[in-house]
C-alpha cells in the first residue's frame, strides 16, 4: 500500500492503456494523472519482483466521509488472478477502517468486466452522465 512512485504509477498505466474504455491516453494526460495519484490518493498495490502489476487509486475526502475510485488496473498478463477483487477489497476495508460513509466511482457503461468487478464488490449504479454510470457502496 502506497509504495508506488510517480514513476512506477506512471509506466503502469502506460502498460494498461488499451485496458481502459475509452483508453486512458484518450481522456487525461498520463504523466499528470499518475502525479496525482501519486501526491493526492492512497495506492493499494500488486508487485511481481519490480514490476507494478496492479493498482487501485482511491481520494479519501475528510470533509465529506466520503470516498472516490479513480483507477482500477491490471496489466494485461495478470488478468484473471483476482488481483482487481483483493485490491478492490482492500480498499474498501481501509475506507471502512477510516469511518467513511461511502465509495463512489465512474465506469464506462460497456467496461463489463470493471461493472461485474463493481457488482460483485455490493456497488450498485446510482445514476449515469453520458456513456458512465455512477456507482457507489455505502458502508454501514
């Protein structure tokens, strides 16, 4: 947890570019947002050697109690090893532990395996803007 540099955050997403709809590349600037992720959320993270395979970026705002995803990744290699599942629930059990209300993300309506990911996690879709649906859990 929270281990990754701007760097490492940075070569990861570049590597899992095509994983997102639309690819990442298409909506932000790589190097900034991996520099945001960095400086401004807590990583929960999956390394094979030196190598970031997986990551989870979540802001944490005090203020509100409540909690925003803004990356879910896995390099294409790892897929299919639960690694997105044991990331995902790790975060929700650190927001959880921290007495947050809630985790809210976005997800782009036709990224099935990020919505199943979602459901699978009790996050249930609240409203859309456009091609993404709003989901949130509410923590109890």
């Amino acid at each position: 947890m929270k281990t990754a540099t701007e760097q490492e955050i940075c070569l990861h997403l570049k590597e899992c570019n095509d994983n997102f709809f639309p690819p990442l590349v298409e909506r932000v600037s790589i190097e900034e947002y991996a520099k945001k992720i960095e400086n401004r959320s807590i990583t929960f993270e999956a390394w094979s050697e030196s190598i970031l395979v997986g990551l989870v970026a979540v802001y944490m705002n005090a203020t509100t109690h409540s909690a925003f995803i803004t990356n879910v990744s896995i390099l294409k290699k790892y897929m299919g090893l639960r690694i997105s599942t044991k990331l995902t629930r790790n975060c929700i059990e650190y927001v959880k532990q921290n007495n947050f209300k809630e985790i809210k993300l976005e997800v782009h309506k036709k990224n099935v395996p990020a919505i199943g990911l979602y459901n699978k996690n009790n996050f249930i879709k609240y409203d859309f803007n456009g091609d993404l649906d709003l989901m949130k859990l509410e923590i109890k």
